[in-house]
C-alpha cells in the first residue's frame, strides 16, 4: 500500500522522526523535488524510508566543505562530483550528493 505525500509531509516525517537537521529545508526541497522528478523519470514510486535518505545522501554548504569529506584533487570542481555520483543542486553553493 502507498500513499502519494506532498512535500510539508515529507517535511514532517523528518520531525517525527528527529532528523529536522538531517538537511536544511532547502535541502530537503530539493531533496524532495529530486525524488519527484527520478519517480517520474522511472515510472515507478518510492517508499519514503527517512532513514534511509539520511543514510544515503550529504547535503553541503559549499564545495570546501564537500572537500573535508572528499580529495580535492580528484574532485576540482562541481562537473567532477556530478560525474561520479547523484548530485542535487540547492542554490549556486549548496548541493546535496549520494554519499560514496
């Protein structure tokens, strides 16, 4: 059985679940939209498994950031990182990735 959710019960299910700061809400925006958009492209629905997303993908503030996780002569830039995983841009700076 699914359920269709919009994005405040998305929103929701990471406070019922103490993740409210897993990822900002801009973040969890795109996040969401992302999920929207991949649901769509496969024609197929995702089970909303809160954990799992925290799991799975890292939001940052900006690629220095993203460069205390990752090497960053191996990844210089945003095209580098998109090219090894999911990336899902929030603003100019901010991007959440599929962690690797």
């Amino acid at each position: 059985m699914k359920q269709t959710i919009n994005f405040w019960q998305f929103n929701d299910a990471f406070s019922k679940l103490d993740r409210e700061h897993q990822f900002t809400y801009r973040g969890k925006k795109a996040l969401f939209e992302f999920l929207e958009e991949y649901e769509d492209n496969v024609d197929e629905e995702i089970e909303l498994d809160v954990i799992a997303l925290c799991c799975d993908y890292v939001e940052y503030e900006n690629i220095g950031e993203f460069w205390l996780d990752y090497d960053k002569k191996e990844f210089p830039n945003e095209a580098a990182i998109e090219w090894h995983t999911m990336f899902i841009p929030i603003d100019d700076d901010a991007f959440i990735i599929q962690s690797f």
